[in-house]
C-alpha cells in the first residue's frame, strides 16, 4: 500500500514540484493544504502516513505558518511524521522544529534524491532529533 | 553615471562585489537545481548607492518589472527587492514550467507562484551570503511579488527609518544559451546600514556617518 502523504505549502508550485517528486517515489498525495489551519484539519481528517510542512506560510486564525502546525498536529498525535520544508537560511527555525517534534527537514529547491532520503528515513522509523 | 560612494575606497566595493559573488554562486546553484539545467554566472556588478541615484542606475526606468519585495526581521531590519523584467519572467517560467516562453501566461496562478518561489530561493541565496559574511542572523518574512514601475514599489514600501543608501546587486546568468538577469536591492533601514558597514570592516563613508548621527538624534 503506498504511503500516503499530506503536502503543506503556500506556494502551489512548491507543491506540486513536491508532489511530482512524491509520486516518482511511489507515493500517493492524501491531500494538500496552502496554510498551517488548513493543515492542522486535514491531518485530521485525513490521517495520513506522512506530512510535508513548510516551515514560513501565512497566519491563518490562531495558526501562525508550519512550526505552529506542528505543535498542533504533534499534540493530536505524538507519533505523527512529520518533515519540515524549509528555505536557505532557515536554520534556526529548522532547529526548532525538530525540537518541536518534527522528524526531519528538506531544504528548497528540492534535490529529489536529498528529498527521498529523508522520506524513507522518516519512514523507516530515524529521525533527525538533536 | 550616478553617484555613489564608490570614490570614497575601493575595500567596500570588494566585500560587496564578495556578497555578490557568493549570493550569484548560489543562487545560479539553486536555479540549476531547479530547473535540472547548468547554469552560469557573470562576475556581478555591486555597488552602494543612493536610492535618488536607483532611478539612473538601471535599464528602463520606467518600464514595469516583476519585483520581489520581502520584509527582514531579526538582527537586520529594512526590505529586500528582486526584480526581473517581464521577458525575463517569461523565460524563468518557461523553464520551471517546463514549457514554450510562447505559451507562459502572466495570469496563470501557477506561473506567478512558480516566479514568486524562484526568486525567494535567489534571495534568499543572497541573503545567506550577507549573512556569512556579516555574521547577522537574518529572517525573511513572507514575499509578496508586484509589478509595476520600481518607483511605485519604492514609493509603497513602508520600511521605518529607512536608509538612502542601498546595496545593489546586479547578476546575469545564462540557462541554456539564454541571458537571464536579475537585480538585487537591500534597502536597509538605518541602523542596519551602520551594522553592516561596520561588520564588513568597512569604514562608514564620512558623509553617511554624518548623516547617520543626523538621523539617530531624536526630533525636537
């Protein structure tokens, strides 16, 4: 069964460059969200295997971008695999969220094979906390 | 030619046409990345100018660009610009889109997403060469992307205590046989201006410097 995956981006071109490059690898799109409430309920309603967040994206409501979506959907369920998406000099805010909770990150533009690595890590069951 | 700060010392040039160098490496790395083709760099041309002189400084004044425009946070304040023309914006989606420049359109919520993303990630490149060299850590808010004539986006931006002096940087790149530039332009705010000079190891031109201390002395 393949996984599936929950895309979280602003940005519609990051996210379907991301999902091109998730379906290469075998893996089926659940569902895609544009902000971090958004995120937050189709987590919910969507269960899904993996999720990918962007770190920077709009407030929405009380849900300030991805590192507070996040910590939502880490609160829902502590075991949620979650893979932060970040751009070039976002360290710090990389930090954070896998200290938050997140299991690992990619860094914009995608490399496909850096993006995979990271997936089958996540899934393996690794995961980058410091 | 426009005036600028160039005749007060030669060092300041270097380190900017460093952060050029460094922030064009990278940048023309992620856009190759991108759109999985080799991409090139020409040596960038970096200066510090006075915003008044921006105008006389590029092509086409008065024609409309697509501008980046991305709010900094954190140890730098002051707003950052990328700007490209709309051939060059045709050509950038032609090639992340994977399609004929013929059939890019302005309109396509697609397109304007996928320049949006690109030019943040060349940004952003720049951005963590400033970074390296300055030793600031810098924080981007979240881009919007205009278009519309540079006075009318320089006008809308609402930096506090902005400088006259800003950075700009002006890159060529070739993809596929094709010339691409873009322009870079930090406008930082007052402060920020000073931190950099002086993390630079530049000396703060006299005539900056004087008006620095004009502009941090409270109104009365």
């Amino acid at each position: 069964m393949a996984t599936r995956v929950l895309v979280v981006d602003d940005a519609l071109f990051m996210r379907k460059v991301l999902s091109d490059i998730l379906k290469r690898e075998g893996m089926e799109i659940a569902g895609e969200a544009d902000n971090g409430k958004a995120a937050i309920d189709k987590f919910t309603e969507l269960k899904p295997d993996l999720v990918t967040m962007d770190i920077v994206m709009p407030k929405v409501g009380e849900i300030d971008g991805g590192l507070a979506a996040l910590k939502e959907i880490i609160k829902l369920d502590p075991n949620a695999k979650v893979v932060m998406v970040s751009a070039m000099g976002q360290h710090a805010l990389v930090v954070e969220a896998i200290q938050a909770g997140a299991k690992d990150f990619i860094v914009k533009p995608f490399q496909a094979a850096r993006v995979s690595q990271a997936l089958k890590k996540v899934l393996s069951g690794e995961s980058s906390a410091a | 030619m426009p005036e600028n700060t160039q005749s007060q010392g030669g060092h300041h040039l270097d380190v900017l046409k460093e952060i050029g160098t460094m922030g064009a490496g990278r940048a023309a790395t992620a856009l190759s990345e991108m759109i999985s083709a080799e991409v090139t760099i020409s040596v960038p041309d970096a200066q510090l100018i006075r915003s008044e002189d921006f105008s006389k400084t590029i092509a086409r004044p008065n024609e409309a660009y697509l501008v980046l425009v991305i709010m900094l946070e954190g140890e730098l304040g002051g707003r950052v610009f990328f700007m490209v023309s709309p051939s060059e914006a045709r050509l950038l989606g032609s090639l992340l889109l994977g399609m004929p420049p013929e059939q890019v359109n302005f309109e396509d919520p697609l397109f304007q997403s996928s320049i949006k993303e690109a030019l943040n990630i060349i940004v952003g490149a720049y951005m963590m060469a400033l970074s390296e060299l300055t030793g600031f850590e810098i924080m981007f808010s979240i881009p919007y992307l205009a278009m519309d004539i540079l006075t009318a986006v320089f006008i809308a931006d609402q930096t506090p205590q902005k400088s006259e002096e800003l950075i700009y940087i002006k890159t060529e790149l070739t993809v596929k046989g094709h010339n691409f530039g873009g322009s870079f332009v930090f406008f930082p705010d007052i402060p920020s201006i000073k931190k950099i000079l002086n993390a630079l190891g530049m000396e703060v031109p006299k005539a900056l410097q004087e008006k620095l201390s004009k502009d941090e002395k409270p109104n009365g």
